[in-house]
C-alpha cells in the first residue's frame, strides 16, 4: 500500500486518492493502524449505575469486534477490561447484571470485578500459577463527566483528543445532562466512514444540502477552527440570538449568537452542542462502502428540543445520508481520482486527510 500525502499547504493540496473510500486492503489497514490506536466511546456511568454493575459489551461490532467488561467494584470503582477469560478464551460475562464476583461459565476460573484472578479448580500442580498473565486484561478508560472513553493501544495522550474541547465547554453544567433513549438514533449508511465524516467537518455543503438548517444558521459567519493535533470545531452561529446559547462572561464566545458547536475527535467521534444538550455521534465502520452512525441524544433544557439549529436533525441526517452515498457511488467511478480543496470551507476536512495520512503512513 502506497504512503500516502496530504499537503500541508490546503491552498496547494489534493484529497486523498478515491481508493482510500473503495479498497477493501486499505479498509481492513484502517482497523489496526487507526480505530485499534485511537480513543473510542463507550457510554455514560449509568451503564454501571451501582457497586455490582457489570455491563459486558463489543467494541466497534464486525469491524474491532473486541468484547470488553465494563464493571463498578464493590467501593464504587469504574473498570474496563477484557471480557475474555485467561484460561480458554471464554467470554465471561454474556450480559448486563449485577455479581458480587466473575466467573467463568466453562471451567470456573473466578476473577474479582477489578479483573485480579482470584481462582481456579483442578490447578494444584499447574506450576508459576497464578501470574500476572492470569489476571483479566485492564483497559485506560478516560472518564469526561458521565462519559466513558478507550483505547484498545493506550498509546495516545487522551488530551490530544479531547483537551480544547473540554475547555471550550467547561461552562455547561454536564452533570445535569440526562440520557434520552427515545431521542436516540442508529443510522445504517451506505458509504465508507471517512466520508460521512469528511461530510461533518464542512458546512460548505449547507446552502446545497441543508435548507432548514441554513435558514438557522449565518453561513457568512459560519468559522472553523482546528485544534491539533486531533479535534477541531465548526462555530454555527446564528442570525438572530432567538434559540442561541445564554453564554455566560467566562465563555470565550461570550457576546455571539451561538446555535450549536460542533466539535469533531479524530476518528470517528461528533459532539454537538445545542442549547437543548447533546448530541454524540459515533460512526462505525462495518464494511468498506457502509458505515452505521449511532445517536446518542442527552437533554439539559427539554423546553428547547426543537428549536433553532437543534432542530429536525433526523431530516437533516436523512439529507446527508443521501448526499455521501451518492459520492460513495460517484468515487468508485474510474475518472476520479481526488479533488481539490476550498481554502475558506473545506479546512475541516482538509486537517482530518492530513491526520488519516499521519496514521496510515506509521
């Protein structure tokens, strides 16, 4: 697989070569050298509401595919592991519960909710048992508020992700944000999942694509700002302060008709910000020309569901659903190769090809 190259001069560069969206080789490289290295959401607390809780559950189902353990021990600790036992392989636990203890159901093998082997039948002359190989792999989890991150390599700082956005919000009382199954969404799509991402990071499109939206929102004043080296924000603000964010002296968008934020972290995560609450998008990859994008809605002021650019945004997914599987369709074409970018809209899609290039190339 060729290197490959984004320049770092937008006004000079060309997008990535069309096979990084239709080639299977390139699709299954993106699992270790992207997805398998980078931070990924899991949930919020409440998946391990009490002491006992054990919540066992696949990351990135059919495409990382790892079966992990969420569990809250007996003195109110959070742990993440591996939800595969040390002696055969067993999954050990096959559902949500509350335990007092792990075991495995095929052999026995006992671990404490931390993941510490604690025994094993008909092991007496087994020899350097137990070790620390015995034990349930821990995993780093990044804890933001209520909300849950991980990272299968454990390689990456969590702030390089995750710094400029927790700071530009630190405002919010996020505390208070409840999650709402029934505003929550899966959205199966048939593109790859770089180019429903590549889709987000650009509000170029929303004259074109997004009436409603764009009737919300002032595209003249629409900013994009990167954060490096893995996030970046696109600022909608408003054209009148009606449904706008009440931006306390402290914010530094105080004095701006802001109707949203929407914060992007490479690869795969979208945390937008209404007035109403949250919205965190997650694309999953499930196979080079599909991608399936989970909603999850947190409310802070229901009274502002609805409203302004928080508003009818499973019209505006159906909008975009179509317009990135038409272009899944149209790169495959043999007269594509790659594109070029706008200087002034595309700065957002122009730093995340430069990130994919950066992992794709160690």
């Amino acid at each position: 697989m060729p290197d490959y190259f984004v320049d770092p001069n937008i006004a000079k560069a060309k997008t990535l070569n069309a096979d990084f969206y239709t080639s299977t080789i390139v699709f299954e490289k993106c699992r270790e050298k992207i997805f398998a290295q980078s931070w990924q959401f899991i949930g919020n607390t409440d998946l391990v509401k009490e002491n006992g809780d054990v919540y066992p559950f696949t990351l990135l189902e059919n495409y990382l595919d790892e079966p992990l353990l969420l569990t809250r021990d007996k003195s109110g600790a959070v742990h993440l592991m591996s939800n595969v036992c040390t002696h055969r392989g067993n999954l050990v636990a096959d559902k949500a519960c509350k335990l007092s203890n792990l075991r495995c159901r095929y052999h026995g093998r006992m671990f404490n909710l931390d993941g510490r082997f604690v025994s094993m039948p008909e092991f007496k002359e087994v020899e350097n048992f137990p070790c620390d190989d015995d034990n349930l792999p821990k995993l780093e989890t990044f804890k933001w508020s209520k909300w849950l991150f991980a990272s299968l390599g454990n390689k990456y700082s969590k702030e390089l992700f995750f710094r400029d956005m927790i700071e530009r919000v630190s405002w919010m009382p996020l505390d208070e944000f409840k999650f709402d199954p029934q505003l929550s969404r899966v959205f199966n799509v048939k593109a790859n999942w770089a180019l429903y991402c590549e889709n987000y990071l650009e509000g170029f499109h929303i004259p074109f694509v997004h009436a409603g939206l764009n009737a919300v929102i002032d595209f003249g004043e629409y900013a994009t700002e990167l954060f490096f080296p893995y996030s970046s924000l696109q600022l909608g603000l408003a054209k009148s302060a009606a449904d706008c964010f009440e931006l306390p002296v402290s914010s530094p968008d105080h004095g701006k008709n802001v109707a949203a934020y929407y914060f992007w972290v490479f690869p795969n995560m979208m945390f937008n910000f209404y007035p109403w609450g949250l919205s965190v998008n997650v694309v999953e990859p499930v196979s080079v020309g599909e991608c399936r994008v989970k909603f999850f809605s947190y409310v802070w002021d229901a009274s502002r569901l609805n409203k302004g650019a928080g508003a009818g945004l499973d019209k505006v997914e159906q909008e975009d659903e179509e317009i990135v599987e038409n272009v899944q369709r149209g790169v495959r074409s043999r007269f594509y190769k790659h594109g070029r970018y706008s200087v002034t809209r595309e700065q957002g899609t122009h730093h995340f090809h430069r990130i994919l290039a950066e992992f794709m190339n160690k």
